[in-house]
C-alpha cells in the first residue's frame, strides 16, 4: 500500500489532510509536526510520497528539502502553503520538491498531485532500467522456427499472471524472454524489477529480496522497500534462481504462497502483488536430487516453463542479429554505420556460438567494427578463431525435418545476402524455376529484409 507522510507543524491540519487522503486516496497516512520528525520518520519508514508544509519553526521546509537532497533521496515531496507565496514554493522546486499546492485547494487536486508524482518516479526508474539494458544491445531478434515456436509460447503465457520460468544457457537472452512478458502482460505499465541472485552476497539477498528495517543489522540506517515490494503489480525477474542458498528459497516459497513479504527486522507482513519471472541455465531437476534446490520451490515456480533456444539451433537468425547489434554499436561509439558482408556471415553462420551465445556473438561483433576501417565488415575482419570452426554437428536431440529447415533456411539467407536481397538473381544462384518460387520458400521460413 503507498504510504504517505504528511509534514505540518499545525496537528490539526495534519490530521485532517491525514484524514482525508485515507479516504479519498486510499494510502496509509503518517504524520510529522516538524522537519526533524519528518527526517527521522523518512528514515525509519518505506515513505513514497511527502507532503511538506514550508512555514515550521525550527527546521523548516526548506531545510528538510535540502536534507533530502544531500541524501540523495528519490521519494517525491510535494509542498504545500496557506500564505499563498508562490515564490517560495518556486524555490522549493529549485530544491528538488516535485510540485506543490495550497492548502485551500480541495484534496482531489492533491490527491492527483500525489498519483502524478508516484507515476513520474515510477518512469524515472524505468528509464533508467531502460538505460542498464542498452548494453545489453540485442532484443528478442529472429524468424527462425525455433524463435517462432517461442514468441508463440510467450503469447499465451504472457496474459495469465502465473509464475514462469525460463530455462537456457548463458547469453541466449532470458531476461529479454522475461521483459516480453512483461510487455505483453495484464500490467505492462507497472515496474520491471530485475534481480541477479547469483550477483548478490548471500548476507544482502533477503534484504534485497523482501526489505529491511531499520537497525535490522549493521548499516541498515533506513527502512528500505525490497524488490517484491518495489515490483507491485508489475514483475519480479529473478534471474540465475537456481544461485539461491537454501534459507533463502524457504521464505521465497513462503511469499509465493502467501502472496506477502515481511521485511528482514519486521513484525508484520505487507502484501506481494507482483508476479514472478524466474530464469536458470541450471537443471534444476539435478540440483533438487543433489539437495541444493527445494522440490517444493521448483514445483512452485514451474508452472510455466519457457526454453529459450541456444544461437547454435537458430544459426539463420544470426545475419539478423549481428545487424541489429552492429547497428546499436556504431551509433553508441558515435562512428558512421558498417555494413557486415555477406562472406563474414557466412562465417558466423558456421560457428558454433558454444561459449555464450548472443552475447558471444555482441563481442565478436565489436571486435569486427573496430578492425573494420571502412563501411563494409568483411571475412578478413572475423577473429582468427572463428575461421577455422569445423562444420558444426548435428544436435541429437533435434529432428531430422528440423536440421533439414534450419540448413536450407540458412542456405536461401546466405545466398539473398551475397546478391544483395535480390530475389531473381538469388533464384536463378540458387537454380529454382523461378523468382516465385523463391518467394514461397522465404515465406515458409519467415525470412524477409530488415
């Protein structure tokens, strides 16, 4: 539930502002009869949103706000005047306050200020997820059958608010798998929270996960909101969740059950309204018989399970790929666009891609447009270790019909790229009746120019 803290050094007036956005908004209400109350309450309390009177003795308004600035704290402050001095409030703006109102006005309109200032903090930090993501360049890329099969599954998992996880090696792009779930989930516009459970120490992760009070270890100087509660009614991506340590599984289990998390130090829980994603390049099946994954958790979070395919069985999506990431990379290094050739792709298509898949394949990409001194990125710029990659092996588990449509599917791609996507010189290379009967096959395999 949003909370909010009211700021007034007039109890009755705080109150009754207290009073009315319980009831017209809907949130928990605290309140604070001056600025240090309000500092130590900001401190001790997962605030969202302040609503800060300018004129208290002591430490007023102003000095709060400038507080708030040193601690370079994001929770929204709007101020509010009954003296009708709006130059004042222009200087509280100056310092950070995200808008403000005068106390004659009716708490409709605050109440909108409020909603307004929670909205814009929420696409501020998505932007800046948005941001983190750019390195990542690639995005969910490809007309293969392999990546046609999955955009299909993603759409009819997408809309039912279950658990999901995503299984596949490192590289192959799960998050991405799980930012499309999002996207094409029943709250697209709530927060995308991504949690890495491999990256954090194991005495920060449940801190990370479910939050913390104050004083609830060493260096826990604020209440701080974790990732369940920062991802409401929006999704949870818990990424490499077969990392976890077991005790943190146990409460894991026990918020996906109950829908509610309590903070490491607290007493009572709060609702958990968000939905989780969860993804491994473990198999998890073995680390349950091993004993380092619960079977109940396992039973809980697989509801829906999403494979993502390795690059090496979906070879033909590499032309694709290794364009779009060329593309992202020149313009973030600020040099004019290159081109790769069709002979290099033809290199890349015959890798194996074994190591890391796509984000393998965004290194090797890199390295080619810093060798590249012009606008074309030919077979010579490939690394040396590329070249001598033996014709790649069949997969055992695939099927024949599947290794046949991925060879001819790379076949028509490489030859459309060496006559530069025309289709009657491709057809005739290619020694088909006619252009028409190139078109069928390009359709079939759902291969067209980007």
């Amino acid at each position: 539930m949003t909370l909010v803290l009211v700021v007034d050094d007039m109890p009755p007036m705080a109150e009754q502002y207290a009073y009315d956005l319980r009831r017209l908004g809907g949130y928990e209400v605290q309140v604070a009869h001056d600025g240090r109350e309000a500092l130590e309450r900001l401190g001790a309390e997962a605030v969202d949103c302040v609503i800060l009177d300018l004129e208290m003795p002591g430490m007023d308004g102003f000095e709060v706000l400038r507080s708030l600035e040193r601690q370079a704290s994001e929770v929204p402050v709007i101020v509010y005047t009954g003296t009708g001095d709006y130059d004042r409030c222009i200087q509280a703006i100056r310092l950070g306050a995200y808008g403000f109102v005068d106390k004659a006005e009716p708490v409709e309109r605050v109440v909108r200020e409020i909603e307004l200032a929670l909205e814009r903090r929420r696409l501020r930090a998505e932007v800046r997820a948005l941001e983190r993501q750019l390195d990542g360049e690639s995005s969910l890329v490809g007309t293969s059958a392999a990546m046609r099969r999955l955009r299909e599954q993603i759409g009819r998992v997408a809309p039912v608010p279950s658990t999901v996880l995503i299984t596949g090696e490192s590289g192959t792009g799960k998050e991405l798998v799980a930012r499309e779930l999002h996207r094409l989930g029943p709250h697209p516009a709530g927060p995308f929270i991504a949690i890495n459970c491999a990256a954090l120490p194991e005495n920060l992760l449940e801190s990370e996960l479910f939050g913390h009070e104050r004083g609830a270890f060493t260096g826990a100087s604020a209440t701080r909101k974790g990732a369940f509660e920062s991802a409401e009614r929006g999704t949870l991506f818990l990424d490499e969740i077969g990392e976890l340590p077991l005790a943190a599984q146990a409460k894991l289990l026990r918020v996906l059950e109950e829908r509610r998390v309590t903070r490491v130090g607290a007493s009572r829980s709060v609702p958990a309204e968000a939905r989780v994603v969860a993804a491994t390049n473990r198999e998890l099946e073995t680390e349950v018989r091993e004993g380092r994954f619960r079977e109940d958790l396992l039973y809980r979070i697989n509801a829906h399970v999403l494979a993502v395919p390795p690059l090496r069985d979906r070879r033909s999506d590499v032309p694709e790929i290794a364009g779009r990431l060329a593309a992202t990379i020149c313009q973030r290094f600020g040099i004019r666009p290159k081109r790769i050739a069709a002979g290099a792709l033809d290199v890349l298509m015959n890798y194996e891609w074994s190591r890391n898949n796509v984000r393998e394949l965004r290194n090797v990409v890199e390295r080619m447009i810093i060798a590249a001194d012009g606008d074309v990125i030919g077979p010579g710029h490939v690394p040396a270790e590329l070249q001598g990659e033996p014709p790649p092996a069949a997969a055992g588990a695939r099927t024949f019909q599947a290794l046949k449509a991925e060879a001819e599917r790379r076949i028509v791609l490489s030859a459309l790229e060496r006559n530069e996507w025309h289709v009657t010189r491709t057809a005739e290379e290619l020694g088909l009746a006619d252009h028409a009967s190139l078109l069928k096959i390009m359709r079939r395999h759902g291969i067209r120019r980007q």
